[in-house]
C-alpha cells in the first residue's frame, strides 16, 4: 500500500505540475551532452548529413522499457527537427517492439512537420535481437551512412563501447546515455559528454517535447527528495534501535 | 482512432497496474488475459522485427550499397536457419551445432573486442578530457583491477579492504543511480499510462 | 448662305456641314460612307463639288487671284524659276462649276491685274458666314492665268499638273505670291517698335516695318479694310451672331473690286502707321457686326494711343520673299508671315547674353521711347515704373531682345504686370463684385494654415519690397515673382557619417564570414584517411598482445597464480544451501544471460551445479527468460560436465535428469505469472506450485533479472508460506555482482557467487571441479595485470602529450 500511497502521490504531482509549467515554462540547468545534442542536429540538417538515433535494446515488459520510451520522447522532437533535412535520421534499436514504435514515432514527428512523404519505414530498423548482434549491426550504419552524430539513448549494455569506438573513429559527435551502470561507466570514458544517472530521462524536456516532460523532472526532484529523508530517517531510527 | 488508442491505452495499464495492489479475482484475471494479449503481441512484433531486417537488407541489396555482401550472408544464413529449425526443431544437433559454433563464438569475440576497446578508451581518456573527475576514475579503475587481480603471491595486501572500502562508495552511488533511474522510469510510465505520452503514435 | 434640312431631324443646317449639327445624320448622300462598297477611283477634280461652299469660295478667290499674278508675271522681263506648285493637285481637271475665290485670297498677289471671275458671282452670303465677308471677288473674275515662266520651273512630274493649270483658267493663287514672295526675300524687314517690348523694362531696340505701296494694298487689301472700318465703328454690341461669325468688320463680299474686298487689310497697314507715328486714332470703318473684344480693342489702341501707340494686332512687316516683288505686291499680314522669326537663332541668343553688357544698338529716337517703363495690359499703354525699380538704361540687350519683347506684345493682364500689394499674410481683402454681394474672407483654421508653407518660406525671405525689381528677362519690372531664398540656408540637410557603426566582434564576425564565402568557392581535397593511423595501430597492438599472451597461458594451461581457500561469505551460504537441499528433488535454474557471456557464466555457474549434481542429483528444470537463453543450456551442462556421460561427467540425460522449459516471455509479468502458478504460464513445467522446487538458482549477467526473481519471490513468499525457506541462489557475472550485493546482504537472496574470483575458489573448494575457472584463472591474472600496466601508462601518455597539445596549441592560437 505504500507503493500505492506513492504511486498516488506521483500521478497528482505530475498531473499539477504539468498544468503549472505550461504556464510557466521551467528553467532547466545545463547539460553539456544536451546542448551538444541541439547543435548536432541543426548542423546535421545544414551539412547534409544525418542522424543515428540509437534506443537500444529494452524491453517494454520490463523496466527497462522507461528509457525506451525516454528515447522515444526524444526522437519525437529530433524527427520533427530533422524532417527538412536531405538525409534523414536512422533510428536503430535491438527490440521488436521498440522497432515499431520508433517507426511510428518517427512518422509522427514528420506528420506535425508536415512532411509526412518524406517519411521512409527503412528509417527504423531493427539490427539485431540480442544486445552484441544489435551492437554488430548498429556498427555499420555509424561507420557508413554520413552520420554526423550518433545518440544513444536507452537500454544499452557494454556492446555500447563498440558503437562508440566507432563514432570515435568517425569523428562524429555521440550523446549517450543510459539506465545499465556498466554502460555509463563504459560511456563516461568513451563520449565527450557523458550523461549519468536520470539524466536520460531528461531528454525529452531539453528538446523541448512538453510541459509534462519538465514537469516530471520536478517531481522526480520532489520524490528524491522524500526517499532522502526516509532513507535518512530510517538509518536514524535504526541507529536508534527502533526497529520497524 | 486516437481517441480509442488512448483510451484503450489507459484502460490496460490501470487494470495491470491495480492487479498488482490489489487481489480481487476479476482484476487478477484481466490482467493475466491483458499480459498474454501482449505477449502474443511482442511475439508478432518480433516477426515484424526480422522481416523488416530482411527488408533493410534487400534493400541495401538492391541498391548495392557499401555491406550488401553482408546483408546477402545475413539473409542467406538466416533463410538457412529458419528452415532448418522448423524443418529439424531446436533440439537437433544441427540447431545446436549452430548455436555452439557461430552465435556463441561470435558474440564472444564481440566480447574480447570489448575488453581492447575499454583499455583504448582508457588509454585515451585524459587526451580528450583532462578533469579531476576522469583522474579519479581512472584512479579508482586502475586500484580496483589491481585489488582483484590474482598474482602469484596472492592477493594483494589490503586489496579486501580497498574492494570493501571503495566498494562501499561504488554499490552506494549505484544504488543511487539505480534509485534516480527507478524515479525516472516511474515517472515516464505514469505518462504513457495517462496519455500524456503517446509513442504508439498520434502525438 | 443656303441651309440643308437634314433627312432625320428636320433642321435646318449650313451647307457647308456635312452632318447635321443637331443629329449628327449625314445631310448629304455623296458623304456617306457605305460599308462593304469597293473604293471607286475618281478624278479629283469630281471632288470638287463635294466640298463645302466656304472652301470652294476660297479656292476660287485663290484662283483668281492666281491668274492675276500670273499675269502679272508674264509682264516681267526677268524670269526666275520658281518654286514648284505644291498647290497644282488642288486645280480640277474638269472644274465646270465657277467657283468663287474668296477677294482676300484672290488679291494676295498684288500684282495682279484685275482679275474677273469666272465663276458665277456667288450668291449673296448671310452673315453668319465669316468668309462671306472676305469674299469680295467679282463675279466673273477669273482666276489669274499662270504665267508662261512659272510653269518652266515646274518640275516634269508636275508638268502634268501644269499643263492643266494652262488649260484651265482657274489657278492656285498661292503658289503665285509664295513664287512672287521668294522673288522679294533680300528686301529689307522693317519692323515696327511696339509697346510689349517697352514691358520688360528694357530699351530695346525697335524697327520700323516699311509699309505696302498703298494703292496696291489698297486694291488688295480692301477687305482688310473693310474690316477695319468695321471694327472702327460704334462700340456697340452687334447682333447675336451665328458661330461661325468671328470676323469683325466683315463686310458682305462685294461684286465690285477686289480693292474692296483687301480693305480691311489695306486699314490695318495704314492703322500701323498712325500707330507708330500719330497719336490720332484711326478711322474706324463703319462696324456692323464686329464683335465687341476687336471693337474695344481697337478703340483702346485709337482713343489711348501714347505717343508711341501700339496696336494689338499690328501686323508685322516682314521682308518679302521675292525680292524683285515690291513691297507693294504683298499685303502687309503676309509679310509679317514672312519676316525673320521674332525668337532668335540660338547662337543669336547667346550673343544676346553675352551682349548682355552692350550698349543698346537702337536709335536715338528710340531711346527715348526704351525707358523703363511697365505695360498695362488692362490699358494697353505702357506705364512708367516706379522710381527705384528702373534698371539702368545702359543694360540693354542686343537686337533679339526686341525680338523677344516683341513676343509680348500682347495684352498683358494686371496680375501679371503688377504684383499683388501687400503682405501674403495679410488677411484677404474683401473682394466687391459689382452688383454683388461682398465674399467675406474665411478665417483658415489653425491646421490649414499650418500646412501653409509659403509662409515659413517667406519668413526666411525677405518681404515683397525689399526685393530687386527684375530688370530684364520675361520679369523685367516685376518685383516678388519669385521669393529670394538664402543660398545655404539652415535647411541644409544634416550631414550623418555614411560610416557603418559595427563594434570589433562585429567586424572580426563579419571577416570570418567573409572568409567562409570566399572559401566555398575553393575546393577542399578530401581527407582521405590513412590506411594506417597510430590508433588503428594501437589497436591492432593491443589486441595481437592480448591475444598472443592470454592464448599462450591458456595453452600452456599454466596454474602458477595461487587460489585462495577462503570463500566469500555468499558463496558460503551458497556451499550450505544445497547441501541442505533433500536429494532428488526438483530445483528451478532460471538462465538469463546472453551468449556472449556464456564463457564466463559456464565457469561461474560449473561449480554450483558440479555441487548440486554431485550431492543430490535433483531434477534440474532450466527456464529461461530471453530467447538466447534456452539454447545455452545444452552447452552449459555439456561444458560443464554435467551432461557428458561418465567418467568424464555426470551422465545427466535431456528429459530424465532435466528438462529445458523454453523461454519465458513477458519479462516482469511472465515472472510473476510463473511464480503464481507455474502451470499456467508453462502447461509442460509439471508443477503447480513453485513451492515443489526444492530452490531457484537464477543465472544471470545483468542485475535486472535478479531483481526481478528477487522481487516477486519476495512478494510471493509473504503470501505462500511455503515458500518461507525455500532458497534463492544466484550465480551472476562480475559486472551483475555488485548489483545484487544488496539482496544478498538482506537476505533475500540466500548466496551468490559472482565472477571468475568467486567461482576459483568455490571450484577450488568443491575438489576443482569442474575445472574451467581454474583454467582461466591465470589468465585472467596475466590479463587484468597487462591491463592495468597498459592503462596506467596510456593514460599517462595520453595526460603528457594532451598538455603538450594545448600548450601548442595555446600559443599558436
């Protein structure tokens, strides 16, 4: 019931926040990887080059679907962004499912673009179903499609490191990201920016992508805010010797 | 259509989140009927899934781009192993000749690649970034393989302490991370659940 | 005059119309235009009657006159060629019908003897006809025979044409005075001085025009003076006459002489003499139906003539054209039609500015009349200026100044020759209209009056009074005409710097833009990378090192790297779990890792089940929750000696010993449909509870599957109390370890061992079976020991030459 309690707690905070920040937009503090991550794209379109949007390989069934759908929230904005440009965004991920929405995502970004023909399915692919065979055939479409940038935002592994060696190699940007620890360690020492933590689920509001994404953040901020003090206070407590 | 996508959305989550908290009957078989719908579902999208990895590769067949070679081994080797595993099932020496002599070796070279490739990146990290934040990691890194590494004399001395002490900061600050990511995975649900976020399209 | 009833209306019109004035119905036949008729060709001399009856009068006077001249000239001794006769198309080859030339045209050539007319007299004229008045042929005059000599000059392609001029009697009258005018063209102009010339305020020198002989301009000019006469008549207002009735003085044609008709030209020469010489009016002519503006005209220049008068239309007197014709052969408005243009030449002009400073070349008795002086043009009399306005007498223009006064010699009207008085700012005066009433002056509002830029113009210039009087040009003795505005007045626009305003950043931008567009016009060589760079080498390096030293070690299966005996306390409990498991019970392992881990999670996971198997030989039901995992099973046992058949292994047989589920789909919701019944989510797993599994060993590389067993064991276990003692064991990869170290440490997970160092020394406890950690054992060591020696030093490499970089790079920039 406490989780319940919590649950509650979220869903009323986030759905007043949302209406607050719609009317007051929030100021969000700088993130190095995201400000990297707006330049990227608009020198993308400009240059003729494109986009790969990595959403690794989560699993909607598990926990592991949140940075997915993180990811996803990203891509919305950066296909709208991008929908003008010669070379479209290739969008690769290591689920099926994933895949999908990242097709229909996508497809929706041109839609409010309003360059719904230039929309091409092949534009989200699926390149493989377990994380090294995602990692083999995400590895040639950074190294031979003219991408510019490459973002990996989502459930990645340590096949991670492969696909950064290769953007390291290319001389391209990469903005990366994500919920696996030993993916963040690996990253930290392999993209110019790295994100830790929550910060992937930040994605959506430094791109813009709505009220309600900003309004998470805060309430993200206010329910770690709480653990905190429970965290704390129960150590106390039990420092204390009063068990519960 | 929306509409219904949304509301159809919202309807399934609750009754899968509710069946979690609470245990009436009706709700706990909703929500087994709801999780086998969308296991089927996730099966189909993985078939969804290969035909449009096969598309790609026609594809890039077609159009000879740079790699058609291996998108041609890619779809001959899976046409191959498709028809034999319906032909002789999963259990034949054949699939398992398969599994022990391509899929594992070759995820395990991946492996190894890996292994070099963190040592380059290692190698590398205060050419590209010189801060005390990437000195101490590599500080850490390094303190870390040194205490675990078997020497021919043993372990070293006070390697337990320094897995135990610097383990102590690394399983907390995970924990933290892993407490930050939890946070934010709830709040990204709590989204889709209420249609704030719409990924299956109409946003 | 006849008049022609027109077919539509039923009006009557003049003749000489050709549609009706009121309908606009054509009032004759032959004058319709019919549609869709071919074009006849026609004789132009059938035309002729088609024309009207004013034109046929003319171009019988013309005519007449014509053959006088000609006759006249045939007289001559001195024959000179003559100008072809441009007017020979007009003489009709047929002329049947006498028309009638007009006294005024027919006596232009004064030459010309008395000519009769051909034609029969023409009818008595009503007055509304103006030319009737001119016309004073004779009936019965004919028209002048073409002189013999004229017709030698006529060039062959008119010698058609002229012969029939000799065949008929009727002849173009002006080609014979223009023959006869370019014979006089060396005769001397004379003009005569007018008082327009006296407006501009400038002695001008004037000119006499000498006048015709005046019998001859008599008898040519009698309907000239007719018209004089008539224009000297009583000043009253005649009757109302029709339109075309615009000649004064215009007597009905007589019958009698042409001198008659040439009248009104013979009293405007002699009205120009008495203009110039006499102050006395001239006689005026009996006027009948002159109108009242030639009347008064003429009475002012008569009744108010100054010792200089002068006369509106003082015809001017220009040298003939011909120069053997006598003054006398000319009438006097045609000569004036022949005199040098009053406007000089343009280089005439210019000499007239340049001359500007010259003396005045006029006469002496001239002088007098050149002083200063205004013109009235409502009185038609000079006026003296106004002392203080006069230019100086010695600023005098050349001879083309006269030519130019002479362009005005006209009525000047009071507003032009005298400026308004007074202030502009004064308030408008009241205007009296006779017989009217008074228009009061309209007080402006203060708006209008602000949009009112003259005065803001005329603040800055000086008032009317102070300003110069004009003293020559079109102004000359006006004064304010044309405000004075000071030469660089405060008006001047303000001066601003034409210098663009850009800050230093602006400009350096402004230069890296520019460079940038310069440079897209060069082309780049692409950078085609090397085939070998120092990080692909490095690479390569790294990995032959690797490879070489950990495949040498491995081949050699050196075990020099000790192991120590203490076990971990997980890995302890885990040792005490399965011994307290009962034998040949049935044990859940749950395989969750993927195949690129499968090397390392074969060596942690051998010894457990080496132990399990060893101790109490349960009936092992793999399950596995990715899609990779169920066909890692086989390989596992197999690797690790469970499967193979003895003496090597542990003889377990696929279907008796254990049994491979498949995969678990659904993630979270698969597990915990699992763990609430087992059966459901997998009909062929036999069991209906979880509690039959005697324990759950999850093999997993990653930390969430173990959270996910972890959590919904947890959560069953509060509900199923069977499940209180029923053990979870974990065998995890190094990376999923520390992860999981937490469950352990709450225990709710029961053991764990995690990693090649936890399973060395479990393996080397259970009696080193099965032996694959202890193979990689020494490897790992040499591999972890190369490792830190290559990152250790890389980074400090990489730290040294980074610095060096920037420094370089710091002072290069």
């Amino acid at each position: 019931m406490i989780a319940l309690g919590i649950l509650v707690f979220a869903v009323v905070l986030l759905l007043a926040l949302t209406l607050w920040r719609r009317r007051s937009p929030a100021t969000l503090r700088k993130i190095d990887a995201y400000d990297r991550l707006n330049r990227e794209v608009g020198l993308a379109v400009e240059n003729g080059t494109r986009l790969h949007i990595s959403l690794g390989r989560g699993n909607l069934f598990t926990s592991r679907g949140g940075s997915a759908l993180a990811g996803l929230a990203m891509l919305r904005r950066i296909a709208e962004r991008t929908s003008v440009s010669d070379r479209p965004p290739i969008v690769t991920s290591g689920d099926a499912a994933l895949t999908i929405l990242s097709q229909d995502t996508s497809q929706s970004g041109y839609r409010a673009a309003g360059a719904e023909e230039q929309f091409r399915v092949s534009a989200g692919r699926m390149t493989g179903l377990s994380p090294f065979s995602y990692a083999a055939g995400t590895i040639p479409i950074a190294r031979d499609e003219n991408v510019s940038a490459t973002i990996l935002l989502g459930d990645l592994g340590a096949e991670s490191a492969l696909v950064a060696e290769v953007a390291d190699r290319q001389d391209s940007s990469l903005i990366a990201a994500s919920d696996n620890l030993p993916a963040q360690t690996i990253l930290y020492a392999s993209a110019q920016d790295p994100l830790i933590g929550e910060e992937l689920f930040a994605a959506g509001a430094y791109v813009g992508a709505g009220a309600s994404h900003e309004a998470s953040l805060l309430v993200q901020d206010i329910l770690r805010w709480l653990i905190i003090l429970t965290i704390l206070g129960g150590a106390a407590l039990k420092f204390l010797g009063i068990g519960f | 259509m929306r509409v219904f996508t949304a509301a159809f959305a919202i309807s399934s989550g609750l009754i899968v989140l509710l069946g979690y908290f609470f245990q009436i009957p009706a709700l706990m078989q909703l929500r087994l009927i709801l999780t086998d719908w969308a296991i089927v579902i996730a099966g189909f999208a993985v078939l969804i899934g290969i035909f449009n990895l096969i598309a790609v590769q026609m594809e890039k067949i077609r159009t000879r781009q740079k790699g058609s070679v291996f998108g041609a081994a890619l779809v001959l080797s899976l046409i191959v192993t498709f028809g034999f595993g319906l032909l002789l099932g999963p259990e034949d020496p054949f699939m398992r000749l398969a599994v022990d002599a391509v899929i594992v070796p070759v995820e395990a070279a991946l492996m190894a690649i890996l292994a070099v490739t963190l040592i380059y990146a290692s190698m590398r990290l205060l050419r590209r970034r010189v801060d005390l934040m990437s000195v101490l990691f590599l500080t850490v890194a390094v303190i870390f393989l040194a205490a675990i590494m078997p020497t021919p004399f043993g372990q070293l001395l006070g390697s337990q302490f320094i897995i135990d002490f610097a383990g102590m900061f690394s399983r907390g600050g995970a924990r933290g991370l892993l407490l930050g990511i939890a946070l934010g995975t709830l709040l990204t649900g709590l989204r889709v659940l209420f249609a704030i976020d719409r990924p299956y399209g109409g946003n | 005059m006849a008049d022609i009833r027109c077919p539509s209306c039923g009006k009557n019109n003049p003749d000489f119309l050709d549609v009706c004035q009121f309908c606009q119905t054509p009032l004759k036949p032959e004058s319709m235009v019919h549609t869709g008729e071919n074009p006849v060709k026609k004789n132009t001399g059938e035309l002729e009657p088609i024309l009207p009856q004013w034109l046929r009068d003319v171009r019988q006077q013309a005519r007449a006159s014509a053959e006088e001249n000609a006759a006249e000239e045939a007289a001559k001794p001195k024959v000179q060629k003559e100008p072809p006769d441009l007017l020979a198309g007009l003489v009709s080859q047929t002329r049947e019908d006498e028309d009638e030339i007009p006294d005024w045209l027919a006596s232009i050539n004064p030459s010309t003897k008395p000519r009769s007319i051909e034609a029969p007299p023409p009818e008595p004229k009503p007055e509304k006809d103006f030319f009737a008045k001119f016309d004073i042929s004779k009936p019965g005059q004919t028209a002048p025979q073409v002189d013999e000599p004229i017709q030698e000059d006529v060039p062959s392609w008119m010698a058609g044409a002229a012969d029939s001029m000799q065949v008929h009697e009727e002849k173009d009258e002006l080609s014979a005075w223009l023959a006869q005018a370019s014979a006089e063209s060396d005769k001397p102009i004379e003009l005569e001085f007018d008082g327009a010339s006296q407006m501009a305020g400038v002695d001008q020198p004037s000119f006499t025009i000498k006048q015709p002989e005046t019998p001859k301009a008599e008898e040519d000019l009698g309907w000239l003076h007719a018209l004089e006469d008539s224009s000297k008549g009583p000043a009253q207002p005649s009757a109302p006459q029709p339109d075309l009735n615009w000649a004064p003085g215009a007597e009905p044609s007589q019958p009698s002489a042409g001198q008659e008709d040439l009248n009104w030209l013979n009293t405007l020469g002699v009205a120009s003499e008495p203009a110039a010489q006499e102050s006395t009016p001239v006689q005026s002519v009996p006027q009948t139906d002159s109108p009242d503006w030639l009347t008064n005209l003429d009475v002012g220049h008569g009744m108010e003539a100054p010792s200089a008068p002068v006369a509106p239309f003082v015809p001017r007197r220009t040298a003939p054209l011909d120069e053997k014709s006598s003054a006398d052969s000319m009438p006097d408005w045609l000569k004036s039609a022949t005199e040098e243009p009053s406007m000089p030449a343009p280089g005439a002009l210019s000499d007239w500015f340049r001359e500007a400073d010259k003396p005045p070349r006029f006469d002496q008795a001239q002088r007098e009349l050149s002083t200063p002086q205004s013109f009235d043009l409502t009185q038609g009399k000079p006026v003296p200026l106004e002392q203080g306005d006069a230019p100086a007498p010695a600023e005098s223009a050349s001879l083309s100044n006269q030519d130019i006064d002479s362009l005005f010699s006209v009525t000047m009207p009071d507003w032009l020759s005298h400026p308004e008085p007074g202030a502009e700012g004064a308030p408008p005066s009241k205007v009296e209209a006779p017989g009217d009433e008074a228009i009061t002056p309209v007080d402006l509002p203060a708006w209008v009056q602000a949009m009112r830029p003259v005065e803001s113009v005329i603040s800055e210039t000086a008032s009317v009074e102070n300003q110069p009087t004009e003293r020559e040009g079109p102004l000359a003795g006006l004064r304010g005409v044309i405000p004075i505005a000071p030469i660089g007045s405060s008006r001047r626009p303000k001066a601003f710097s034409l210098k663009l305003q850009a800050s230093d950043e602006q400009q350096s931008a402004a230069g890296i833009l520019e460079k940038i567009l310069a440079g897209e016009m060069n082309p780049r060589p692409l950078a085609t990378p090397a085939f070998v760079t120092s990080q692909r080498a490095l690479r390569w390096a790294l990995s032959g090192l690797f490879i070489l030293v950990l495949g040498a070690m491995i081949f050699l299966q050196t075990q020099s790297m000790p192991i120590s005996a203490a076990l971990p306390v997980e890995v302890s409990n885990i040792s005490q779990a399965i011994v307290s498991l009962p034998p040949n019970s049935s044990v859940l392992v749950v395989v969750d890792y993927e195949p690129a881990l499968a090397g390392e999670m074969e060596a942690v996971t051998g010894p457990l089940l080496d132990q399990l198997v060893l101790l109490g030989r349960p009936r092992l039901t793999f399950l596995a929750t990715s899609p990779n995992s169920s066909a890692l099973v086989d390989r596992l046992l197999a690797n690790t000696k469970i499967s193979l058949p003895a003496p090597n292994g542990l003889d377990y047989k696929a279907g008796e010993n254990y049994f491979n589920l498949g995969y678990l789909p659904g993630g979270s919701s698969g597990v915990l449909e699992f763990v609430e019944s087992p059966a459901s989510a997998i009909p062929s797993a036999g069991v209906h509870n979880l509690s039959e599994y005697a324990a759950v060993i999850l093999l997993t590389d990653h930390a969430e599957s173990g959270r996910n067993w972890v959590e919904q064991l947890d959560a069953r276990k509060r509900i199923d109390p069977s499940l209180a003692n029923q053990p979870l064991l974990v065998a995890a990869s190094a990376q999923a370890g520390p992860l999981l170290q937490p469950y352990v440490s709450s225990r709710q997970v029961t053991g764990m061992v995690s990693g090649l160092s936890d399973a060395a020394r479990y393996e080397f406890v259970n009696n080193s079976r099965p032996g694959i950690a202890r193979a990689y054992w020494d490897s790992f060591g040499v591999g972890l020991l190369m490792a830190i020696a290559l990152i250790a030093a890389g980074s400090m490499w990489s730290l040294i030459t980074g610095i060096r970089a920037r420094r370089a790079e710091a002072g290069a920039g």
